[in-house]
C-alpha cells in the first residue's frame, strides 16, 4: 500500500518557472527521499531529508519536511525542459521490529515547456 | 558509475510460464528491493533483503512469486505460473544500510504476459 500521496499529480509551467510538489504521509518515517523518473527509465534518487531535518537544499533542489503534518515538498527553481519527467516521493519507515522500509507514492507528473 | 543491472530489459512470455528476473546489485551494497510498477496501483514493494536476508515480502503474491538472494551479486525474481495481470516493469534497487545516501535504481524489466 501505499505510505506517501504526492500533489498535485500533474503540474504543467514554463521554463524558467519555479515548481512545487507536496507529498503527505500516514506514519511515522526515518527519512524522506525523492526521486525522478524519466519515462520508461528507472528513478534516480534526488535528495533525502531526516526525520530531524527541516530543510534541506541541493543545487536547484529544495526540500522541506514537517512531521507533525506529515509532509513534505519539494520545489524545483528556475525549471528546465530537461526536468520534465514524474517525481516520486518515498518514505523509510518501521516496518516491524527492526526492519524498515521504502515505500512510495503514485508521483506527479511534471511537464516543463520550452 | 556504479550500476544496478537488471536482465533481462524486455520479456514477453505466454501465460503459465515460468519467468525469471535477476539483478546485480551495485558492489558492497547490502540492501536490496524488487518493486512492480504499474499505471493503476504505482510502485509497489514486493520484497527486500538485508545482507541475503529476506525481511518483508507481504507485498508479493505468495502462491507465484519468489525472491531470493543465492549471494550478494545475485538477486532474482520468479513468477510461476505467470498470468497476464503480471504485466509490469519490475524493478531492482540497492543501497547500503538504512540508505541514508539513497537507493540506486535499475533500469527495469518490462514483463508482458499474452
């Protein structure tokens, strides 16, 4: 089943434009990671943030985590065609004893026009 | 770069068959997971393993579906008898520990069953 629900599914801007993706959760994670997929491709991991992590930032990356919302976003500036593609968030979370788990979302699928 | 090979990258088999998926994982990674990807139900987890040690397969239809890891460099995915609802990209992904670097997708098998 699935831990994480991105929004929105599907996200259209031009380039240059800045997008942002939201994912909510439903328990308790260790870390939160995102990660790409171009179409037919395997995913690429982006960016992991800690469960005591706030906010972190990776080049044209920006991630924050609210854990007592149980969400997280991640924001893409200045957009490129290149960074068209779905973006998959994935929580690390217990999954008995202790074992844990990467579990993700259905993704959003990002489109960026020239 | 280091990779996660998955072979083979295209399979049509006919419904029955015995179907086999392998994965290399990369070198010195521990952790391994096989999720299935569809267009209705997303990224699925179907199994991991923890240095050769299953830890949760409850995602995975017991009555078809095996995972095993015969040694480190050696992952596989069986489905006997397959059915056409098999139909899916399967994917390998590899990681040290709690993945705190992320995880490394391979490219996917693409499985059709007829």
């Amino acid at each position: 089943s699935q831990q994480g629900e991105e929004d929105p599914q599907a996200l259209s801007i031009q380039e240059g434009e800045n997008a942002t993706m939201n994912c909510s959760y439903k328990t308790s994670i260790n870390n939160l990671q995102w990660y790409r997929q171009n179409s037919g491709r395997g995913l690429v991991h982006l960016i992991l943030i800690r469960s005591n992590e706030r906010e972190k930032h990776s080049g044209r990356l920006r991630v924050t985590l609210d854990t007592s919302k149980k969400s997280s976003s991640l924001l893409i500036t200045a957009s490129r065609a290149a960074d068209t593609a779905s973006y998959f968030c994935a929580t690390d979370a217990e999954s008995g004893g202790s074992n844990y788990k990467l579990t993700f979302g259905k993704g959003t699928l990002l489109t960026v026009n020239p | 770069d280091a990779r996660v090979t998955q072979t083979p990258r295209d399979k049509v088999t006919e419904m029955g068959q015995e179907v086999t998926m392998r994965c290399q994982p990369i070198l010195g990674h521990n952790t391994v997971f096989w999720y299935r990807q569809t267009m209705m139900q997303g990224l699925e987890l179907l199994a991991y393993f923890r240095n050769r040690a299953p830890l949760d397969d409850s995602g995975m239809p017991k009555d078809r579906f095996s995972a095993e890891m015969p040694d480190a460099t050696l992952a596989t995915l069986k489905i006997q008898p397959s059915e056409p609802r098999d139909s899916a990209v399967y994917f390998c992904a590899s990681g040290f520990g709690r993945g705190f670097y992320g995880y490394t997708f391979g490219s996917g098998t693409r499985l059709t069953v007829v």
